[in-house]
C-alpha cells in the first residue's frame, strides 16, 4: 500500500507492473527451472540484495550483463578471467560485479 492516494489509472499501472515483474516471482519457483532461473534479471530484483537493497550497476547493463545466465560461461561456471578482461571494468565495478555474485541466493 503506497502512502499516498494515487489516480485509479496510475495505481493500475503499478499493479500490473508489479504482478508481471520478473523481480516478484518466488524464490521456490526459479530453482526448480534451470532455464527460468537462467533468464532472471539480476537489476532490482529482490532475491539479489547488497546491504539489503537490491542493485542496479548501469555500467554492467550497459556490457551486457543483464541475466544470471550472463554471468556464466559456456562450460556452465560463473564468468571467467577472460571475459571479466574483455569487458574493461574498473577495480570498483569489478569489485561490484563480485559482490552481486556473492548476492546470488544459495539455492540458484
């Protein structure tokens, strides 16, 4: 419930936003899918939280890595050396690219 008395079109809007976002399926329901779990969007998702907030890192968006699937390499391990170095990352995005995969739920 927001705070504040929305228009009635605004406050559909948001309803449906949130009944169709990604970020709002349930843990339980990603695991049991390998390929669903491979297709969630790690930017604001509430599962993927860093000091309990989820995270938005545009620099990383913007390379491409949008998915969890993105985050693993073609021998299904998390992302290598190499293509870590191919995408140019400062020390501090690639210190936050870290800390987003330390965030990853356990049971994914």
């Amino acid at each position: 419930m927001l705070p504040i008395k929305l228009p009635p079109f605004f406050e559909d809007c948001l309803k449906s936003f949130a009944k169709c976002s990604v970020a709002t399926n349930q843990c339980e329901e990603l695991t049991g899918d390998i390929n669903a779990t491979l297709q969630t969007i790690i930017w604001n998702n509430k599962f993927i939280c860093i000091d309990g907030k989820s995270v938005f890192l545009k620099t990383l968006a913007e390379e491409g890595i949008l998915r969890i699937g993105d985050l693993i390499s073609e021998n299904n391990e998390l992302i290598t050396k190499r293509k870590v170095r191919e995408l140019n990352l400062t020390p501090f995005e690639l210190f936050r690219l870290v800390s987003v995969v330390n965030a990853l739920p356990s049971e994914w």
